[in-house]
C-alpha cells in the first residue's frame, strides 16, 4: 500500500544476529500490535543483519519480498549489535525510531505505549524493565553494573534500561554527529538530552536460541558505558596512589618506633618487603591496565576507521539487490 505522506512515519529497528527461529514470529508479533495505528502512522521495519551464520538473512530477503515495509541491511561482517543499532539509524527515514530486540525479550506491545508517551511530545520514551526473567547471575550482574554506572559515569544514564526505546527524528539525527569507535548507545542518548521519559515493563523470556552477549561481551560493554561517559577511574588511580603512600609512611613510622621503643622484638622483615612488593606491584599494574584502556580507545577513535561496512540492501520495492560497497 503506497505511503500517506501526510502521515507521520515510524520505522522499527531490528538489529539480527543469528535469530532465524525468531525473525518471523516477531515480525507477525509486530505487525499485529501495530493494526491499530496502521490508519494514523505509515510504519516500516529495518532489518540489519549483523554477520548471521544461520539462516536469518535468507529468511529476510523472503520476508523483505512478501511485505514492501521491510528493508533489509547486510552488514559485511559481524561488526557488533551497538554497531548494527547505529547502521540502522544512520539509514532510516522516518519521524521516529523505535530500537527493539529481536529475541522476543522486549514484548512488542509496548511499543505503543512508547508511541503514546511520543504523541504527548517526548522525544526520547525508553522501555525501563520493572522486572526481568533471567538468571539470578544475570540480574545480579545487571544490578552492579547500573549502580556502579550511576556512581561513575558523568551523565544520568537511567538504571535497568536497554536500546528498547523510540527516538523523534531529531534525536536521530543528533545521534548521527557521534561517531565514538566503542559504541554505548544508551549513554550517548542520556548524554544529548531533549525531553526524555519512560514506559515500564515486564521483560519477557528469549523465544529461542542464545544470547549474543555472553559474559565476556558484557564485561567488554560495561567497560564501554564506563570508560565512555567517566574519567572517575583516572581519579581514582591518583587516589589510590596517596592511599598507599600514607600506608608506606604509616608502616615507615611503625619501624622506626619499634627499633626506637623495643629493639629486642624487631625480627627481620624479608616477608613483608616480599610482600609489599607484589602489592605494589599489582597494583602499578591495575593502573597501567587502566590508563591502557584510555590510550586503546584513543588510538581506536585516532584511526577514524569507518563504524561498519553494508554489503547490501534489500527493499521489498525492488526487484532487484542493491548492492553497497560503502562503509559509514
């Protein structure tokens, strides 16, 4: 059906990596929780495969020929889901985006809620979870990690949030000035402002397969939420070096007074230098591993290497593959 064009437009943002038991549920999910507003808004749905092994992109390239809403982007490789997130807001079209899982873990009808919440003029509405079925190591993980981000970083990143969010269209294009190598997307909204709210929620089981963020992917992400909005572990290495000065002090004056007051109990300290060495020593290189972390991200974003490359795009509007040898 041809587009209204004095409607307002909203597309959907699929980032897929290896989903193909779920590409088709939730594209049906979506459609019929949208049915609704099909007469108010002209709505659209980006697809960008992240480097599937599966069978996810033959699924949408079938999917992008039954339903002429659907584009579908082909990342040459797999270049991360934070990355997939921003090739899909670079490329969409529309008054506003709304970034959704393709796992079934963020329930489809609440994106008409993030739609209401957007109809009374926020321009930023995101799905705060209320409560979440995960594993218990899951949800503690998560729980440190956003009350050590409220601590550290230097914007209000709000606690037990995802990308599960609608963005006006001026957020997006704001976004799309960021170019940081190691992508936090939540931080990097929180930090443009404009008028944010939320929409709580009850997060919903994975339909199918696995998660595309095992531990080490989520320690690695942290450290991007961390290291990316906060200079707080700079501070702290400097703290830590007066801390362990005056314990030296503290421990010089400890000898000093022993040898002065009771001579005969000093007993030669050959296993507290040890000691004191590999504490020193571990921590010259907790500091050395911080600063490190800095450096890498500056040599990365130095580099100005492009954030991800398109192999192709598929529209259901065309008969033919447009095929992309541009990076962005």
């Amino acid at each position: 059906m041809p587009a209204d064009h004095d409607r307002r437009r909203i597309a959907f943002i699929f980032p897929i990596f290896n989903e193909e038991e779920n590409i088709e549920l939730l594209h049906r999910t979506v459609d019929e929780v949208i049915e609704p507003l099909a007469g108010k808004y002209d709505f659209s749905f980006l697809y960008i495969d992240d480097g599937s092994r599966d069978h996810s992109m033959d699924i949408l390239t079938a999917l992008s020929r039954r339903d002429d809403r659907v584009t579908v982007i082909e990342l040459s490789r797999n270049f991360g889901h934070q990355m997939a997130v921003t090739a899909g807001l670079d490329l969409v079209e529309a008054d506003a985006a709304i970034i959704m899982d393709s796992d079934m873990q963020d329930p489809p009808r609440v994106a008409l809620e993030l739609i209401e919440k957007w109809e009374e003029g926020f321009d930023v509405v995101y799905a705060q979870r209320r409560s979440r079925q995960d594993s218990a190591f899951k949800r503690f993980t998560a729980g440190a990690f956003y009350w050590f981000l409220r601590k550290m970083a230097s914007v209000d990143i709000p606690r037990n949030t995802g990308d599960f969010r609608l963005i006006d269209r001026k957020v997006v294009d704001e976004l799309r000035k960021y170019r940081e190598q190691d992508r936090f997307l939540r931080g990097l909204v929180s930090y443009i402002g404009f008028k944010q709210t939320a929409v709580l929620f009850d997060r919903d089981k994975r339909h199918a397969g696995v998660t595309g963020y095992p531990l080490r992917k989520m320690l690695r992400f942290a450290a991007d939420g961390i290291l990316g909005f906060s200079v707080a572990p700079l501070r702290m290495i400097t703290r830590l070096g007066y801390l362990i000065s005056l314990l030296s002090f503290l421990g010089i004056l400890y000898v000093v007074g022993v040898k002065l007051l009771a001579p005969s109990t000093a007993v030669p300290g050959w296993a507290f230098i040890t000691a004191a060495m590999f504490f020193l020593g571990g921590i010259q290189i907790i500091m050395l591993g911080v600063l490190g972390s800095y450096i890498g991200r500056t040599y990365s974003q130095v580099q100005n290497r492009p954030l991800y490359g398109v192999a192709s795009v598929r529209t259901g509007a065309e008969s033919s593959v447009e095929e992309r040898s541009a990076a962005r």
